[in-house]
C-alpha cells in the first residue's frame, strides 16, 4: 500500500512525504539540516513528532503516487521554509490548493 503522510514537529512545521511500502518506522526523507537549525540542543533532547497519513492507494503507480505527494506539498505549503521542511517543489506563491 502507498501512502501520502504528513510529519509535525513540535515547532508547528510540517513535511509531506510518500511512502510507497506504508512502513511504520519510516518518517520521511526531510533534512536533518534544515531541522536542526530550528532547535535548541536543550529542545533535541526529547521531542515528540506525529505522523498522519493524508492519502493511501492500494493500487497507485508510482507516478500517480509522486502527483498526489505534489499535490498535498501545494495544498498545506510544506514547501513555504516558514511552515514546511519540504524543499521541493520550489515555492510558486503564497496561495493554497483547494481541497
């Protein structure tokens, strides 16, 4: 099974991610990098994150899996640096895709 899922730090941002073998252990590909900047060592020490799955497919290809991740990335602006660790696509505008 395919799923699109949606990871919250404790700092209010998100990253959207696929996962094309639903496995519960996998938390996405996001940059340790980018994350990290945005935490004390005292806040690293213990924090929580949740894991939502926004979409799932039992039979989607894998490019029908990749549009949906695109379309959830445009939807929740993942990919906006103030609210998403989501480094691609790049950012077009500041607008929301519709539900």
């Amino acid at each position: 099974m395919s799923v699109i899922y949606r990871i919250t730090y404790p700092n209010g941002k998100i990253y959207i991610g696929q996962d094309r073998t639903n496995s519960i252990n996998y938390f996405g590909s996001a940059s340790s990098e980018l994350i990290a900047k945005d935490f004390t060592q005292e806040q690293r020490r213990s924090f929580t994150i949740t894991r939502d799955i926004l979409w799932e497919s039992e039979n989607a290809s894998r490019a029908e899996v990749t549009q949906k991740e695109m379309e959830f990335i445009h939807r929740y602006r993942s990919n906006d640096p103030s609210i998403g660790y989501n480094q691609s696509p790049p950012v077009r505008d500041n607008k929301s895709v519709s539900e």
